[in-house]
C-alpha cells in the first residue's frame, strides 16, 4: 500500500540540500531528470500562503532599587525622590486589524490588558506611555513586507543610590542571551531578571565569567521560570566580589528574554546605573557603537573601556579598531589585545579625544562584549555629603556591518520622551587591516517617527568609511514639539555605498539632566532593533513515499 505525504519546497538550506544530493548520486541522475518529469512536478505543485505568527518584544524590568537597600537615617535615605518609568514603541510592515489578525499593542508579561499602539499617522503604529510594570510588544508582520518594530523602557532618576537614566530595549526571546557588563564587588549590585512571555515554564542555566574565569554558582545556576513570569537573582549572591562580569543566560522548554540591571555606590555617592541588554552571540568579528569620550586620560578610572570575553576552550589575540569623528584612531598600546579563555578582560579607552567613537574587534576565537562610559554630574545644593557623582552607560556588542548586506533597513530604536538623543553613525570598513587607509561613503536616510505613527522627519546623511557621524534628532525634527518617539535607519534609495566596502553600524545616545543648578547630565546608549522580512507563501507537493 502506498503512504502518502506533503512536501515543502523551500529555497535556502532545502536547496542546498537538494544541490548536494544531486552531486552525491551523478550526473546520471541529472541526465535522467527530462524536461518532462519537471514539467509533472510543476503540475503538481501548489503555493500555498503562509501566513506570519505574531512577534513578540519583551521590554526589560523598571530600574529599582535592590531588597533592603532604602534603610538608615532619612538624611542619607537610598530613594529621595520617584523613579519616573516610561515605555515608548513604534512598528512598521505590521498588519492591522482583521478576522484573525489583532492589532499591533501592548501586554502584560502575563497578557492581562492590552494597551493598543497609535496609528494615526498612517505610516506607523506607536505608543508613549508610563511604564506599569514589565510589558511586551505584540504585532503581526505582514507577508513579503519589512516589518521594524522597537520598544524601550526607560527609568529616569534624578538623586539617590538610583541616580541615573537607565534605557534598555525591547527584545525578542530566544534561547541564548549574552550579557557583558556589571559588577559585583563591594559597592556595586549586578541584578539578573530572566523573563519568560511564553506558555511553557522555561528550565535557566548560567555560566557566570568574571576576571578569573569562570565562576562556579553550584545550586546557583540552575532554576525554572514559570509560563507569564520573571525571575530576579541577585549576582552578588551567586557570583560574589567580580569586579567584571559576563553572564550567558541557556533556557530550554521556552523561549525567554534577560537583562543585568547594573547599579553602584561609592561610599554615598551614586557613580551609576543602568540596564545591560543582550549582546551578540560570541563570534569573531563585531562592533560597539555610541562610546562616548570626553577627553579623559588614559589613566583615568572613569576613561571608556571595553569590555571583552572569548568563552571558548582556547586562548586568543584580538584586534581592536576605533573610529571617530576624525577618522580611525590608534590606541596606544592596546590595538592588540590577548584574550584567556574564559576571562573577562577590560580595555581602557582613555585617551581619546572628546567625541563619539564606533569600535570594532577582530579576533581569531569567537568573542562578544560590551563597551562604557560615565559621565561626571553634581550633587543637589541642600546635600549633605560631597563629592562627584557618575552616571554610567552600557554600549552592547552588534555584528559587524557589512556593505554586501541585503536589505535596505538597518533597524529601528524607540526614544524616550524624557531624554535627547543623539544618532551616532559610524561607517566600519570591511577591511581593517591598520595599515589600509578606509576610503569612500555610504549615505544613508534616518527618518523620525512621531506618537501618532507619523513620519516627521527624514534626512539624508553620508558617513564617511572610518568615521563617525552625530546626527541630534532636535536637529532632524528641528528642535519643534515632542521627541519623536522613533528613529530608523536606512540605507540610501539610489544605492550610495555600493561597492564602497564599508558597513555602517549606528546607535543613540541618549543624555538627560539632573534637575541641579549644575545641569548633570545623565546617559544611556541603545541599539537597534533589526529588521526582519515576514514569511511569504511556499511551494507544495505531493509525493509518493513508498510502500
């Protein structure tokens, strides 16, 4: 008796499957497939819609303060004042209502009330609000449409132990999450919420790495996330006195997301606070965008670093390139740098002139990384403690760009209302060996994005191989009304760039005041979230599988 069965016809993997069966058996086998066996299988073959799944982004937790950090006499209390928590998000290329499609909206983790995204504007679907509590993105893309979606939670606090703005992105879950920055020696508090938006539980193992390796967490390392819940872990329990940290976060049953909140004191005074996102998968070629210099010394211990961690068996050597306003800059003594296997290693950035610099790494073992920043700001007039106190940023680790990419998007970031953004675009040659010279442009078009889904804004910016480019979106809207609340980046329509062998890799800086007659500034940087191209339709047949 014969079975039968339905096969997909797929491009891609499928068709190099299909390519190295074919080498396998012989040209015997191609001879014989005539032109009239193709002609019986395209009779037979159907295509078939797929329609997309819905996406869903997790936006990390509000910035809080540790259990049992607000204590002592009210004078030197750790939370003086509210912590204000705002959610912005915006989608493009997402379908809209319908019998089976729902709009694009916000959730809780659990589901629970849904908060529908504006779309007013006609060209997207956005949404400014304050935050109450974790919530996730929803919306379904359309098919053969580039679909862009991107939140960001953002928690501004202007004195106290939480002093600073802390801005994470929106994420999609996965079952791998690299996260690079923190600490937890004496006076810092690395914070670990895992999120699982799912409805399975979701088994968590951690592997821990800190400046002597790796680090062993016992009973520590292993625990579940129920469906619709998060779990909080506090390093400093687990991973107790390293002063660099890198967490790699495995889930198995179910898709999760992970965030570090990274939070430090020293004595009273704040030095900085903010929300470390997941980096790129260890490889060996990425980049860190929107480092911010201010001119520090080489030696100065709140000069950027970077931060770097090759988690293989094996030792290496990786190249570090930097490039900014001017062009490419050497650093002195550390344009080469031994990675251990295991060990998280601090580069210092000390020494650049003030600007916005784009680094790339180049290894020869698989690496990820975060690079940071601190930003100097003053204590209120009627305090009673003196001193300096930092805000502090995380920058986390994206692939290298490429300038043979496909696609013309290169991602989207959701802004706070509260904060000034700055886009930093940096074109990062293919080839960065130090002694090629980067050459050439690649102009690309960012747009703005206002909370009706209104295009506001857009120009275009040519970035300069080698280079960065600052781009203020007060500039690009022209400094009228409200913050947009979203930025993206595309590469130019006539096709600037091509052939130029450069990439461009881009971030936002965003910075914001303190509420002191001195104007401290707070900061943080985001990433972008990519774009992705929705499912289309697919070719089906019938086979004969035998009997």
């Amino acid at each position: 008796m014969s079975a039968r069965t339905v096969t997909a016809v797929v491009t891609g993997a499928a068709a190099a499957a299909l390519l190295a069966a074919v080498a396998t058996v012989g040209d015997q086998w191609v001879q014989e497939w005539t032109g009239a066996e193709q002609r019986a299988v395209a009779a037979g073959t159907r295509t078939v819609a797929v329609p997309p799944g819905e996406e869903t982004l997790v936006c990390p937790a509000p910035a809080s303060l540790p259990e049992g950090a607000d204590v002592g006499d009210s004078q030197f209390e750790a939370a003086p004042v509210r912590t204000a928590t705002t959610l912005d998000a915006a989608v493009l290329g997402a379908a809209g209502t319908g019998d089976d499609v729902r709009p694009p909206r916000t959730t809780g983790l659990g589901g629970g009330r849904a908060a529908a995204l504006d779309d007013q504007g006609g060209d997207a679907a956005a949404a400014r609000a304050e935050a109450d509590g974790v919530r996730t993105l929803r919306a379904t893309p359309v098919a053969g449409q580039t679909f862009l979606a991107a939140g960001t939670l953002a928690s501004l606090t202007t004195q106290g132990d939480l002093r600073g703005l802390a801005a994470g992105e929106c994420a999609v879950p996965g079952t791998s999450h690299w996260l690079v920055g923190g600490s937890t020696a004496v006076g810092a508090t690395s914070t670990l919420v895992v999120q699982n938006p799912s409805d399975r539980p979701a088994t968590i193992t951690l592997d821990v790495y800190g400046p002597g390796g790796s680090v062993a967490l016992g009973g520590g390392g292993t625990f579940t996330v129920g469906a619709h819940e998060q779990v909080t872990t506090r390093m400093e329990s687990v991973a107790p006195e390293q002063d660099r940290l890198a967490v790699h976060v495995s889930s198995a049953g179910a898709r999760v997301t992970a965030s570090l909140q990274s939070q430090a004191i020293d004595g009273l005074l704040p030095v900085g606070v903010d929300l470390v996102g997941a980096g790129v998968a260890p490889r060996r070629a990425l980049t860190v965008a929107g480092v911010v210099s201010r001119g520090e010394e080489l030696d100065d211990k709140h000069a950027p670093r970077l931060r770097l961690l090759a988690p293989g068996d094996g030792d290496g050597t990786a190249r570090i390139s930097v490039y900014g306003p001017e062009g490419r800059v050497v650093l002195r003594g550390a344009s080469t740098v031994e990675l251990e296997a295991g060990t998280v290693t601090d580069v210092p950035l000390g020494g650049l002139p003030a600007g916005t610099y784009a680094v790339a790494v180049d290894a020869d073992v698989p690496v990820t990384g975060a690079a940071r920043f601190d930003r100097p700001g003053a204590l209120p007039e009627d305090s009673v403690v003196s001193g300096t106190p930092y805000d502090v940023a995380w920058a986390h680790a994206q692939p290298a760009p490429s300038a043979g990419a496909e696609g013309a998007a290169l991602g989207m970031v959701a802004l706070p209302g509260d904060a000034r953004a700055e886009v930093s675009l940096a074109g990062v040659p293919d080839e960065r060996d130090p002694d090629v010279d980067p050459r050439g442009t690649a102009t690309v078009t960012v747009r703005a994005y206002d909370a009706r889904g209104a295009e506001v804004a857009s120009r275009d910016v040519e970035v300069a191989a080698g280079a960065t480019t600052g781009l203020p979106v007060a500039d690009l809207t022209g400094g009228d009304g409200e913050v947009p609340v979203a930025v993206r980046v595309d590469r130019a329509d006539d096709g600037s760039g091509q052939g130029s062998g450069q990439g461009v890799v881009w971030g936002v800086v965003l910075t914001a005041d303190d509420g002191t007659a001195e104007g401290g500034t707070l900061v943080s940087v985001l990433a972008p979230t990519p774009a992705t191209a929705a499912a289309g339709d697919v070719a089906v047949r019938g086979i004969d599988a035998g009997r």
